[in-house]
C-alpha cells in the first residue's frame, strides 16, 4: 500500500466513481483538504455527473480538465489501439491520459483503470485513500473516520469496496498511527 501522507497537496484527477462515493459518504470536501490540485474531467461533468454533486462540486475551486497536450493524446491513442484495455470507457482513457500527460494521481476505484496505471507508472488512489489520508493529516478526526468507514461497508450507500480490502486499509491506518508518537494521531488514542 501507498503511503498515504504522500497524497497531501499533490494534484489528483477524480472519476465518477469516487465522487459518487464521497457524495453518498457526505465528504466530498475531503478530495479538498488533502489533494492541493482537484481536477474532474470536462466530458465527466458533461456527461456524467449527477446535479447534486455538482452542485456540491460548486462549493469549491477545481480545475477542468481537457485532454490537451500531445503525450495525453498518445497514451489516449495507445490505449484505444491496445487490445488489452478494449474495456476501458472513454472517461477511463481520458482520466488515464491527462493524469500520465500532467503527473496528476488518477482517483478510481476501477481495478482495470488501478491496473492500467500501474503499467503506465501514473500514480493513482481511491476512496479509501482519500480517507486515510484525511484522518492521518487531521482533517477528520477518529469519530468521524469511524463513522464514514462503518456507512462505507454498510449498504445504505452504492459504494462497493470488498471487505478483504477496507481490513487490509484499516490494518495499514493502524501501522501508521502506532509509528506516530507512541500510538497517536490527530491528539487521539
């Protein structure tokens, strides 16, 4: 696992699956307390987003991202002539690509899009990353990660994480907050 306190202030483009998570999950304003750069693809928010979660998106400032330099459009062109990624959407190359061509994160969830990335050494994170890393910075403290860890593996939401996966993140959180000073984060034992 990534260390996640390498997450904050880096620059991070979003796909839809992580905003509909961190809507459902009423944190959306986590993407801005750890990332220093929040990008969101133009044709995702055309195409994709939910009213409610762009008006959500409205509170606060992020930029707009467009597929616009020539190592985008090659690694976009790659990928749509790669027989290996003929299931990656279009929002998925696009994501891919501008992430590569901008050393950006690329936010999914998606195994195939973490994959990919990996294959391209494009950095990337999911829900839950963005979580932990808001809890280990402090921007949340341990009641509210708790609580939004329990929604996360409850089914009041659409968010699908298997459980293997939310244990092996709650395992690494607790690594991290045991090396911090004798056991604690954030002020809390």
């Amino acid at each position: 696992m990534m260390s996640l306190k390498s997450l904050f202030n880096a620059s991070a483009i979003i796909d839809n699956n992580i905003l509909i998570d961190l809507f459902e999950l009423d944190s959306i304003e986590l993407l801005f307390k750890v990332f220093g750069t929040v990008g969101i693809l133009k044709s995702i928010i055309d195409e994709e987003l939910d009213d409610r979660i762009k008006e959500q998106l409205d509170e606060f400032e992020y930029d707009v991202c467009v597929m616009d330099t020539a190592e985008a459009y090659q690694v976009y062109y790659d990928l749509t002539n790669n027989p290996r990624y003929k299931r990656l959407s279009k929002f998925d190359k696009h994501l891919i690509s501008v992430a590569k061509s901008y050393d950006y994160y690329a936010g999914s969830n998606d195994g195939l899009i973490r994959k990919t990335c990996e294959d391209y050494s494009i950095k990337h994170v999911g829900t839950l990353g963005v979580i932990g890393c808001a809890f280990i910075l402090g921007a949340i403290d341990r009641v509210r990660f708790i609580s939004i860890i329990s929604l996360l593996s409850s089914d009041s939401t659409t968010c699908y994480i298997k459980s293997e996966t939310i244990n092996e993140f709650l395992n690494h959180v607790d690594i991290i907050i045991n090396e911090n000073e004798g056991g604690e984060a954030n002020g809390y034992k």
